[in-house]
C-alpha cells in the first residue's frame, strides 16, 4: 500500500508483493515486486533500534542524510548509486532502485569472483568524493551549511565507540573475541599503549576533521557488483569527516577476501592463486589510481592555493588517515562486536586464528606507521611482511 500511493512506477492493478530480504545490523529492507511485470523497488525503512543490539538505539531520520548523500554523490559521479524515488519522513522509510542483476560484493568475492575494473571504478568514486565535497570545490558557505546539515551525531557515535573505543578496552562487554585469539587480542591490542595513543589520535581527528562528505561505512557489504558495473549505496553514516576514511575502510575490507580465500580454498584449487593475486593487485591499484585521480582533480579545481603545492600535502594527509582507518577497521572486524562474514565463516578454527592474527598485526603496522603508506606499494610491501611471518 505504501509503496503504490508513493509511486506511480506500478500499473493501478498490479498485485504487489514484498519480502523482508535485509542481513545487515540497522535497518529493515524490503523488495516490493510485481510478478507480472518483473519491476520491482527496495524499501529501507529506520527502526529505533538497531538489529545488531536492541540496546543500541538510533534515531529514526537517517534516511533522510542517506538519501541526500545518495543524491549529492549522484549529482558528481552519476551511475555509481541507486536512484532514490521516494523518502517518507513520517514512515522513515526510502523507495529506492532494486540493484537487480547485481550480488553483494562480499559475497561476490566469497565466491572468488574477480572484477577486472574495480580498482578503476572504486578509485574513481573515492577520488570525485574525496575533492568535490571538499573545500577544494565547494565555496566557504556551501561547504559550511552542508556540514551542519550532515551532522550525524548518532551514526558516529556508533562508530566512535564500535571502531575507535571499544576493541582497545579488555574490559569492554560489547567485544566479541575468538577463542582462539584471546591471547594474541591481549598481548597485542589491549596491552599496547603506544596503539591506544595513534588510535586515541585517528580518533579525534575522525570526531573533528570535517573535510569533505564521506559515505562512513564503505565496506564490502555497501557495494553491490556484476561483472560490468558497481554501485555503492547504504551511506547512512556519511557525515564530514576526514578524507581517506572511505579508502581505508576499502582496503581493509578487500583484504578480509583475500584472507577468506587464503583460508578456505583448498591449495590445488586453481582459481586460488589468482584470486589472491587479484586482491593484492586491486588494494595496490586502488590507491595508486586514487592518487593520480585525486591530484588531477585537484590540479583542475582551479584554484590557486588548493591545486598544485597544497594539494599534494592535503593529498599526504589523506593518505596518513586511509592507512590509520584500514588499521582501525581491520581491528574492529575482529575484536569488536560487529564481524565480518569472511572471518566467521572460516570453517577451520586454526586458520581462522592464523587469519586473525595476520590481520591484527598488518592493523598495527597501518596505524603505528601510518605516514609511511603513500603509495600501493607500500600496502603490499607490508601485506607480504605480516603474511610471511605467520607462515
Ligand atoms: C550497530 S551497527 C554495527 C556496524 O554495522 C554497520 O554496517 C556499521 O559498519 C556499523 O559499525
Ligand atoms: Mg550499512
């Protein structure tokens, strides 16, 4: 009913059905579809409560900053998002475009399925993002009043205490740690000092850094994929915060597939070697491709003080935060209270613990020298050092 007196999409007779379809830990998501015509819409509608924690209360208006950062991010780089039809303030709910023909990146790569643009197209969306919100494009005013617009105190809240707090304190009851990894989480996590204080500082700049519109949770889950094409969607958490968040928290979760083929695929399973070649290939290129994206784009702002000299050091600093971000994401997949599948579903307990381990100490290393990542080298370089030392 809802959706036929919001959209004029269906014919007046067509008898709609719908299917609750969601599995992530907020929001209720429905597929409305007629079966004659094959058309059908997603429904994403707020509830108080997260479904993650019924302890965890948000509050219900977040679509409307999705749908507008949707919109925003349409209006630079059109064809990367879900077109939004409708939101209704009253029912909390957004009718969006059905990604139809289209899988869940995650489990997309789950599958070991390769994606020859990725890198291209990721990059390209993290680069336009990281520049057009920025004070590089937009003038002082529109920059400002957006901010205010995109204040999302609860949403970052969330992750304030879910990624930067939570999984460096042993006392923590939100924290949902391995049996396996109990040990190496103490010695590594929770009795490093010296982590607490670079994440103490990630923190911080994350609280008040607002340089430019980020989507806030771009995980694999937050990608929808087919051979040909991507689309990026679910930036309920966008908000302005520090550039090189969204790219971290990408290389972070690329290399959860790669850790999930390394510890599930059978060695004389030929599609192996590919595929994890194929990941470190896409981490190393992404970045790269964001570097020479983000300095082109900033070389044609057309601004005397933002391009050239000014943008390869705001580009430097970008850089230091991805590489602190991948760290901190890498660490709360794995301590922290909301998992990835990747890991979960490494059905040997041994090379889950290997996984584990191999994740935690390359966070480390992203956080503890996060000045030292400046090209994708650098992420391969370090990938292969942790890898080889758990072998
Ligand atoms: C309570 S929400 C837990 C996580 O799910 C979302 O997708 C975000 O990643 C958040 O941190
Ligand atoms: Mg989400």
């Amino acid at each position: 009913m809802f959706v036929r007196k919001r959209l004029t999409i269906f014919e007046k007779k067509a008898s709609l059905s719908s299917m609750e379809i969601g599995d992530g830990n907020i929001n209720y998501i429905y597929r409305v579809y007629d079966i004659n015509s094959g058309k059908s819409v997603i429904v994403k509608q707020a509830g108080y409560n997260s479904r993650i924690s019924a302890d965890l209360q948000i509050s219900t208006d977040r679509g409307r900053r999705e749908v507008q950062a949707l919109r925003m991010q349409e209006s630079i780089i059109p064809g990367f998002v879900p077109k939004v039809y409708y939101y209704d303030e009253i029912m909390c709910a957004i009718i969006m475009e059905d990604m139809v023909n289209h899988e869940m990146m995650r489990h997309y790569l789950m599958a070991f399925h390769i994606h020859d643009s990725f890198a291209e197209d990721i990059s390209s969306f993290l680069a336009v993002t990281a520049i057009k919100f920025s004070d590089l494009c937009l003038s002082n005013k529109q920059k400002k009043e957006l901010v205010r617009e995109f204040i999302n105190p609860d949403l970052c809240e969330i992750t304030e205490n879910l990624v930067f707090t939570e999984p460096y304190q042993r006392t923590c009851g939100n924290n949902r740690i391995f049996y396996l990894s109990e040990e190496f989480v103490e010695q590594e996590i929770f009795s490093d000092k010296e982590l607490h204080r670079e994440v103490a500082k990630a923190k911080y700049e994350f609280m008040t850094k607002a340089q430019t519109l980020l989507h806030g949770d771009l995980h694999t889950g937050s990608i929808f994929i087919n051979e040909h094409h991507i689309f990026i969607f679910d930036p309920e958490f966008a908000f302005f915060g520090p550039g090189g968040f969204d790219l971290g928290n990408m290389i972070a979760n690329l290399f959860f597939a790669w850790c999930y083929a390394d510890a599930q695929m059978p060695c004389n399973d030929n599609r192996k070697e590919p595929f994890c070649n194929w990941i470190l290939d896409t981490i190393e290129n992404i970045v790269d491709k964001f570097i020479q994206k983000f300095l082109e784009l900033c070389n044609s702002t057309g601004s005397m003080e933002f391009s050239g000299y000014y943008g390869a050091i705001y580009l430097k600093d970008i850089l230091r935060f991805a590489a602190a971000s991948a760290g901190t994401e890498s660490i709360r997949r794995v301590v922290g209270l909301a998992k990835v599948i990747e890991l979960v579903k490494i059905t040997d307990d041994l090379k889950r613990a290997r996984a584990e381990k191999i994740i935690l100490s390359l966070a480390k290393a992203y956080i503890k020298n996060s000045n030292c990542f400046l090209t994708g080298k650098d992420y391969i370089n370090a990938i292969k050092k942790v890898i080889a030392k758990f072998s």
